[in-house]
C-alpha cells in the first residue's frame, strides 16, 4: 500500500517600501486525486501592474497544472493572457511550481526564480534539475520521491537581495542563496510548522532590509509529512447516559487525545480509572486557566476559554503569525494545543458533548452555550484553512 503524505504549506510577503500591495503571488490548488500544486509568482516590477502580471500567472498556471496539462501548454497559454506593460512593452512573471503527490512524489518547473531548496535531515540536499525551452523561455524542472521530513522552499528574488534596504542602506550586504539555506537548516529539524518555519524566514528578511524592503519579498515553505491523528474532547454529552459511549469512542481512535473542561476531564478520568492531578510543567498564563493530568490522556485543559485563546492564536497563524515566538516556546496549556493542532496534526476529530455547563450559568453577557460552539466552530473552520482534516461528532 502506498503510504500518504502530507504537505504542510506556509507562505506569505513583505511588500516593497513605498507601495500599497504587492507584486509576488502565491496560489495553491488540491487536485480530485489528493496531490497538491502551489505555484510562486513574482510580476514584473512592482506594485498594481506586477500584483496583475503575478496572480494571473500564478492563478493559470496552479490550475492548469492540476488538470494535468503539458507545461509547455501551460507556460504559453500564460504568456499569451498576461497584459503588456505600457512603460516596459513587456509581459513577464517569473515562477516556480511545486506539485507534490499523496507518496510524496515531486514535480518542480521553475522560470526565473531562485532555484528552489531542499533540506533533508537539516542539510541541503542537491535537485537533479535539467532544462528545456518553452518558446523563449528557459524552463527548469526536475522530478524526485520525497521523505517524511523534508522541507522545500522556494522564494522571489526579494529574499535573495534582503540586506540591500530601500534607499540603499545594508545590513550585512545581499543574501544569496547558499546564506539562505545555511540559514534554515537547522531551523528545518526543530519541528516547527511550515507557517512557522516560513514566518521566521520572512522575519530575518525584514531585519536584513532594516525593516524597508528594497523589493517584494515571499517564501514558501512545504514541511513533508506522514499523517498523524489528533483527538479533541469537549464537553459532557447532552444526555448523562451516553458518557460511556462517548468516551469509548474518543479513546478508541489512534493519535494524541486531549480534553478541554473540568466536567469532562473527571467523565475521561471515571472511565480511565484514574485521577486527575496537578501538572507540574504546565505554566500559569493569566489568560489561560490551569488544568491537570490524568494518565491516559495526552492534554488536559480547562474548556471554552482555552480554546478561546487557541482560536486566537489560529487567526493571527492564518495572517501573519505574530503570536508564534508565544505559543512555540510557552507551557501554558493554550500553547501547548495550540503546537499539537497547528505543528502535529494532520487529521483532526473532534468530539463535541452538547449538554449545557452548569458552570456557565448566570454568565450570560460572557459565556453562553451559543458562544461556545461558536469558538469551537471558529476554531474548526481555521483548522481547515490550515489544510487540516476535520471532522466532528456530536453527543
């Protein structure tokens, strides 16, 4: 049986000083057999005309690709759509495309772009790429099989040049390649995710501009993964009766299992046979509720405003993931989820109990049954933005 991989994908940019939007673009598209095509584009110049140039390119090509077409089809259908410069009589995007299969089986077609890196077991590992030409254009590609923990990245040229900020001031002179991959190799083995990985590339690129980018800067980064399983209980059922089955059923699944809620850790530790008891590595947060142990269960956490916190660091993930230096590094329980949901998960269950907390009761204008389900909702729909599996029970 062919074992299933997963692409963990983060990208995101830096606009050029001095312009509201910027010229690089990156789209990713999931194809009907489960593969996935991201394609990073960087239009010519900067600004409104090159974010035109970039994401027309970016979008075709990302789709056309996923339906199987030639890429020397695909390359000149997008140099036929792409609008001419009015200034530079030109229409030019360059791009790299990276199409990863469910064994893990890549496909790089790459123009223009710094070559993309691969690092394996925190080295860079060589691409065997060859060339053809589509047109006038020299197109670079290469295809090879995967393994569980590889990293690729691909980049504009903006992360190259990071060290030359606008106006010409430097902080340590241009940052080529070979700077780039040193850089992020021993960062590639921490087990951080690929939005993470690809925030603190952007992030030393900003400090290598001195905080003005002399040009639009993005970095895409793909973490290769096996498929792991998460398990999320919350809450009692509405029915006491089905206690038992609820929790038969949660522990039944493989993967890590944690609970949320004080009412539903001691329904867990009645059914483990076990006690709930003091957690000693678990920091004090005053925004995050402390919770216990149980043997048993991987995660212990209070319930709704731990997930309240976990919500709110999911949003900010899914922007520009300011919060990460918080939740990587701090033992508050919140963090502490949110590394399992967002850095190990790939298949999320969650295990929803409908009954309403008596806790909660004359905490109207706070905390509503209402507002739960609508954090957990929240919660879920970010998760799935993630590339995440989702999938939830009622009780």
């Amino acid at each position: 049986m062919t074992e299933t991989f997963y692409a963990d994908i983060g990208y995101g940019s830096l606009t050029k000083e001095g312009e509201m939007i910027c010229g690089d673009h990156v789209e990713q598209v999931e194809c009907e057999d489960g593969s996935t095509v991201v394609v990073l584009a960087d239009g010519l110049g900067s600004g409104v005309k090159a974010c035109i140039l970039s994401t027309l390119t970016s979008t075709m090509l990302s789709r056309m690709i996923a339906e199987d077409l030639p890429i020397a089809d695909c390359v000149n259908a997008v140099a036929e759509a792409l609008p001419i410069c009015s200034v530079r009589e030109l229409a030019y995007s360059t791009f790299t495309v990276l199409h990863i299969s469910t064994s893990g089986l890549l496909s790089i077609f790459q123009y223009d772009n710094p070559s993309a890196i691969l690092l394996r077991d925190g080295a860079e590992v060589e691409i065997p790429f060859s060339s053809f030409i589509v047109g006038d254009k020299v197109i670079e590609s290469a295809r090879m099989q995967l393994q569980k923990g590889d990293v690729i990245i691909a980049v504009s040229d903006g992360v190259e040049n990071a060290g030359v900020a606008h106006g010409g001031a430097s902080y340590e002179g241009r940052w080529g390649r070979a700077d780039i991959a040193e850089y992020m190799e021993p960062i590639s083995v921490v087990g951080f995710s690929a939005k993470t990985m690809n925030t603190i590339l952007l992030d030393e690129c900003f400090k290598r501009y001195v905080a003005e980018p002399g040009d639009d800067t993005t970095a895409l980064t793909i973490c290769i993964k096996g498929r792991e399983q998460v398990n999320v209980l919350i809450g009692p059922p509405a029915n006491m009766t089905d206690n038992k089955k609820m929790m038969s059923l949660f522990f039944s699944k493989r993967g890590k299992h944690i609970v949320c809620g004080g009412t539903t850790a001691s329904i867990a530790a009645d059914y483990l046979g076990e006690k709930i008891v003091e957690d000693p590595y678990i920091q004090s947060d005053p925004d995050v509720p402390a919770m216990g142990k149980i043997k048993g269960v991987d995660l212990t956490t209070e319930g709704v405003l731990t997930i309240g916190k976990v919500l709110q660091y999911a949003e900010d993930y899914l922007e520009d993931n300011g919060t990460y230096v918080q939740w990587c590094y701090s033992r508050d329980s919140a963090s502490l989820m949110a590394r399992i949901l967002f850095e190990e998960a790939t298949d999320i269950d969650f295990f929803i109990g409908s009954a309403v907390n008596p806790a909660h009761q004359g905490m109207e204008e706070t905390i509503t049954f209402s507002t739960k389900m609508k954090i957990i909702n929240d919660l879920k729909k970010c998760l799935k933005k993630m590339g995440k599996r989702v999938r939830s029970t009622y009780f």
